[in-house]
C-alpha cells in the first residue's frame, strides 16, 4: 500500500499545513520525522506557533512534536525553554518575531520540542536555504491554520483535513474539495505592472478578448459578486498571489466560473496529498473508514489517514 512518506520521497521542501485547529497537522509532522529520521538529515521550522503541550487559544491538549539527534531546528529561543530535547545552538538569524529571535539549533539527544519560527515568507525561504547549507536532505515547514502563503514557495504541500472542521462530515468533505480546488488554480501566463487607486482591492486591464482583474491582496465573495455584475458580458480573469490570497464560499466560485470567470495565481502551491483526521474534540468523531472513503471520492489527490500506516 502506498504511504504518505513515499509520494514525499523526491521533494525536500515539504509544507504540512491545515484547514482548521485540531485538523492532525502535528501528527502528520510527527509522522514524517518518524519514518524519515534514519534515511535523511531533516530540518524543521514553523510559520507561528506549534507543538506546545496545550494549544493557546482552545486550550486543548495538543500532541508534541518528537525530535531526534541530528535533526537541525529553527525556533525562537524561548521555545527551548520548555525542550526535554538536548540541543546545541548552531547560530542565531537576526530574524525577529513577538516571542524574540529565531535560532538554529543541532538536537543532540531525543526529545520535545515546542517551534515558533517567523511569519514571513521571506524569512521562511531564507530559513530553509540555511537547513539546505546544513545539509538538510528534507525540510519540514509546519503551516498554523489558515496560513498558507509560504506553500507556494516550497517543493511540495500536504494538507491536513479534521473532523473538528464541522460536525457534518460531508461539509467538511465539501470544504477540503473547495480549498483542493484553490490549490489547484491555474498559474498565469505573465506577471502584470499595475497601479492602484485609493481603498480598491483590485485593478483592471481591458481588451478586446477579456478583462483581468489584478488584486493586491484578498479576494472575497463580495469582489467577485461585483466583478460579476460590472462585467457580466465579458471574460474575467482575476488574478491573485497565490491560493492564500482567495476567500470565497464554493458557491461562488462555480458561480463566477459558470459567468464566464477564471482565477488564476501568480504563485502556484504544489499540493500532492491531503490527509485525514477522523477525530474531533468538539463533538462525535467520524468513522475513519467512511471518512476516508468520502475524501478519496471527491478529492482527485492521494488521501491518507497516518494512523493507519504506523506499525
């Protein structure tokens, strides 16, 4: 049976990102490091917060992220405080955060950890060059829920999907097809040089076959809903960032691609697995089976559930 470690087998650059709080992130992460910490050197970092025992805002207990010698680490040093891991700092980055500067760190003795890396792309790409130099032959990036945006700028994306998204598992089902699908946008052809006025989020180009709509930054329902309506003759063709930059409702988005409307990306994310988590803190969990069965339907990706591949 194929396993979530072999489709990652040829990246190095991985993201683990998820839908929701409690979506199984951290032991898709755990997962990983488990299987590859014999075979390659791994790096791991974290855009915002994770692997802290008890989750700051639901206040729930949250698995820990394992690490073992070798492994190379870039958190923030108050993190450390709370390591069982032996380390040793291998350099601070001068990149700062609201819980201090992130260093890199060498584990020297099996342990836990807590990760708090930075919340910028930029920084996130100039922390997996130093892993690279290093030689870290795997980088792991851990996404807190709903930031996406580094995605597009690593080898690979996993995405973590969890029951305590909704109690309705065909809604989650729904949910994890829909942001599937905004993974899976078109990358534009060009780049485009545009000015923008005042308060609006977006730009426009016309010409004789359609008109492109450039946005700066989000795009929501109401956008598209305008766009639609001012422009309901011609070929729209809106333009974002990348998949993080999108916020529309499913019904939107089939709406606008029934008017005539594409959305395409200036940065395309590389999503090649979603995975699952059938159980919930908030309410009954699903059946795993069914679960399962439900997101292979409806998700044209490799789907696994972790929990099933341990031995």
């Amino acid at each position: 049976m194929n396993k979530l470690t072999d489709t990652l087998k040829d990246y190095q650059t991985i993201a683990v990102v998820g839908m929701c709080k409690n979506a199984g992130k951290t032991t898709v992460v755990n997962h990983i490091i488990d299987v590859f910490k014999d075979e390659y050197q791994i790096g791991l970092t974290s855009i915002g917060y994770d692997g802290e025992k008890q989750d700051e805002i639901t206040k729930l207990e949250k698995p820990r992220i394992e690490v073992y010698p070798g492994m190379i680490i870039a958190t923030c040093d108050c993190a450390l405080n709370t390591a069982s891991a032996g380390y040793k700092k291998v350099r601070d980055t001068g990149i700062r955060t609201a819980l201090g500067e992130v260093s890199i760190i060498r584990i020297k003795t099996q342990g836990l950890v807590e990760v708090s890396g930075p919340s910028m792309v930029s920084q996130i790409e100039a922390l997996s060059y130093e892993m690279k130099k290093l030689g870290c032959s795997k980088i792991i990036v851990d996404g807190s829920a709903g930031r996406t945006s580094f995605a597009s700028r690593l080898d690979c994306t996993v995405l973590s999907v969890g029951a305590a998204l909704s109690n309705d598992m065909n809604k989650v089902v729904k949910l994890a097809e829909h942001q599937v699908d905004m993974f899976d946008l078109n990358l534009c052809e060009k780049s485009y040089a545009v000015s923008f006025s005042g308060k609006k989020p977006y730009a426009v180009l016309k010409n004789e076959n359609d008109v492109q709509i450039i946005f700066r930054g989000a795009m929501v329902n109401d956008d598209l809903i305008e766009i639609m309506k001012k422009y309901k003759d011609s070929k729209k063709v809106a333009i974002v960032n990348d998949a993080s930059s999108v916020f529309i409702a499913p019904r939107i988005y089939k709406k606008f691609l029934h008017k005539n409307g594409e959305i395409c990306v200036l940065n395309k994310t590389n999503l090649i697995a979603v995975t699952i988590n059938p159980m919930s803190p908030y309410a009954k969990w699903f059946d795993k089976d069914k679960f399962y069965e439900e997101m292979q339907e409806h998700v044209d990706l490799p789907v696994f559930n972790v929990m099933d591949e341990k031995v």
